[in-house]
C-alpha cells in the first residue's frame, strides 16, 4: 500500500472518516502511512488541548 501523504510503500494505512466534529465520508479518501496520520491526527482541531 502507499502512503498518500508521503507516498512511501507501507504495509499498513489509515483514514479517519468520521469523529467528532470531523466528518469526511463524502470526501476523497486519503489514507496515510502510521507516521503520518499521527502528524495528522495531532493537527487536527478536535485534536487540540482546548477542545478536549
């Protein structure tokens, strides 16, 4: 498989669809290696410490 955000060959990829406050299930799907969708995930608004 390949990353989409690296674009690296991995054996495994990932994709948020839906959490709260962040749906993407009509979107284009973008699946990331584990290095980067924890960049991603920690990036991301319903991430941040003042939404916790």
């Amino acid at each position: 498989m390949k990353c989409d955000t690296c674009g690296r060959d991995v054996p495994e990829v990932r994709r948020v669809v839906v959490a709260p406050g962040y749906d993407r299930a009509l979107a284009k799907p973008v699946y990331n290696c584990p290095e980067c969708y924890e960049k991603k995930e920690k990036a991301k608004k319903y991430n941040t410490p003042e939404n916790k």
